[in-house]
C-alpha cells in the first residue's frame, strides 16, 4: 500500500487510521450499491417495493439493474484462473464480483470491463494469502495485525485495485470517436504500401 501512495512511508502512526477510514468508506459503498430487496422492510412503501414499479428509488430496479452487470461480470470471473482451486473457491469469486460490482458503480464513466477481473485476482490473492487471523493480545506487531487483518481482504482488496485503476483506467475507458475526426492524423495505409 506504501508503494501504490495508498499509505505515507514516513508516517507509520497514521496507518490504522488511513486503514479504518478506507474500510469505512467501503462500508458504505457496499451498503450504497449492494441492494438486495429481499432483505429490505417492504412495509414502508408497498408502492415503493412493488417489483414492477418503475421508480429510480425502487430497490427492485436496482436490483434488476444490477443482476445484468453481475451476470457480466461472473462470467470473467469464472474464467480467471480455472484450473487454480483458489479462484473456483465460492467465496473468493463472490469478493471478486464484490469488487468489480462496487468499482463499476462507483466509476460509471468506465464502468466494468473485460480484464479487470485479470488485474484483481493477484491482488485478492496475495491479501487473501497474507491474512492474519487476529488475537490482539497476541499480537506483538498491532500496525501489522491491523494490516493483515483476515475480516477485511475484501476492503483492501478495493483500496488496492482502486488506486492501480487510478492508472490503469485509461486502457479502459471507451473512446468513441468518428472517422472523420481523426482520419486525418494517421497515414493512409495505401501510402504506407506504396512508399516500400
């Protein structure tokens, strides 16, 4: 995390809070695009939950919504490394599809794309393989407990492949561009051919 600006090298006293923010603002954004109206009070608004009500505030609609970028997302996660057992594990697919759901979400202008899921996988597995189980009074190391803490591979795994993405978002992004805008900026291939 020191290395991708996550976490300042020269302050090691202000990781656990840096750490206990971002797992927080996690929280949130699980709470925020996760939606499950099966789980929801329907007794607040039986328009509101009816599921073939059109309504932005509908979770229903979310839920619909959603169910289509999963589907997409599941079947690269499903290809990523099928022939290592630790990504056919149900519960690391499931963190995975967490992410990528949660990432695409939050990032409406690139959404979710092919080879994302190639990005996440080393990192869920080198945090998921670094956990701690954490006993505090244990612990000799709390900053590293707190680092390696096994409740929240999930969390770090986001924090982590969030700001690679600060990066690598470029090579996803969809540039829709017309000819005619930019045909004049590269050579003509009949050009090319006949000046060899």
């Amino acid at each position: 995390m020191v290395f991708l600006n996550i976490f300042d090298d020269s302050d090691v006293s202000a990781w656990p809070a840096k750490l206990s923010d971002s797992r927080q603002k996690y929280n949130e954004l699980r709470d925020k695009y996760l939606v499950d109206p099966h789980a929801l009070e329907s007794n607040q608004n039986e328009v509101l939950f009816d599921p073939l009500t059109n309504s932005e505030d509908n979770p229903w609609s979310k839920y619909f919504s959603n169910s289509k970028l999963e589907k997409l997302i599941n079947q690269d996660i499903s290809r990523t490394y099928p022939d290592r057992k630790f990504f056919i594990r149900e519960d690391v697919q499931k963190m995975m599809l967490n992410v990528l759901f949660i990432y695409a979400r939050e990032h409406e202008e690139v959404r979710y794309k092919q080879g994302m899921h190639e990005l996440l996988a080393p990192i869920i597995y080198t945090r998921e393989r670094e956990k701690l189980s954490v006993d505090e009074e244990e612990l000799t190391n709390k900053t590293l407990g707190l680092l390696l803490d096994s409740r929240y591979v999930e969390h770090d795994s986001f924090v982590i492949f969030d700001s690679i993405m600060n990066f690598a978002r470029r090579w996803f992004i969809s540039l829709k561009v017309k000819k005619e805008d930019h045909s004049s900026d590269l050579p003509d291939v009949r050009e090319t051919i006949n000046c060899n």
